[in-house]
C-alpha cells in the first residue's frame, strides 16, 4: 500500500497536520516509520478516512436518480450566447462546470447563487497520477 507523510494526508483530508496527529493518537489512522525516519501512514487508511468524513449535502426533495456522482453545490458563473452556455458550480471543494443550451439554463430558472445539483453519468473518466503524489 501506499505510503504518504502527515503533511500530505492532511491536505487530501482538508484537515491540519495536528488533527491528523490526533488521529494517529487515537487510533484513528496508524502510523508507521518510514526508511527516512519520518511518520507515514497508510494511503488506503487515509482513503477510508476520507469516505468516512465526507458529508455532502443533501440532495433536493423529491430527487431521484440512478447517477451515483451527484454534487449538490451552487451557482458561481453563467456565461450565456444565443445558444449555449457554460455554467460553473461550487460543490463544496470542488469547481464543475457544464456546457448547455441557453434555453436550458432559462427552463431550470439558473442564477448565480442558485443551489443546482451537477449529476455526472460517464463512461470515460480519466484519472491522473503523478511521482510523488503518494
């Protein structure tokens, strides 16, 4: 599994070093020593942990769907031509922005502040890694 310093599992976390360290205390998250003397811990534990803390808001009344990637957020920007748009939504930590026709932004009443739900059904999703990263 890998391995990744305090530091690093904080900033995936969205937490400070020093709760991470708490964790660590508690139990939360084990620790072990890397080749370099430093405090590691497991990246998968660090995942859970993740999924465990991720409270994402919840989804509108009478909302129902088979999409799993649902991102309840609100409306940032809305640049609109006479037949698309580009609408960007912040969904907690994370920027989506969606292109659409300008007829669609009009039906669904979109407006800068407006609480909009990003569903995202694909079959391609890319996913990057780097040296360094883990």
């Amino acid at each position: 599994m890998p391995q990744m310093r305090i530091r690093d599992a904080a900033t995936y976390l969205g937490v400070s070093d020093d709760t991470v360290r708490r964790w660590v205390d508690n139990g939360v998250l084990a620790a072990t020593v890397d080749e370099a003397g430093r405090k590691v811990v497991d990246g998968y534990e660090v995942a859970q942990v993740a999924r465990s803390q991720a409270h994402p808001p919840a989804l509108p009344d009478g909302t129902a769907s088979s999409a799993r990637n649902r991102f309840v957020g609100l409306v940032t920007d809305i640049r609109t031509d006479t037949v698309m748009a580009q609408v960007e939504l912040q969904c907690g930590p994370f920027r989506v922005v969606s292109l659409m026709s300008s007829e669609a932004v009009r039906d669904l009443g979109l407006e800068p502040g407006s609480v909009a739900v990003a569903v995202i059904k694909s079959t391609n999703v890319i996913v990057d890694t780097a040296e360094g990263l883990g």
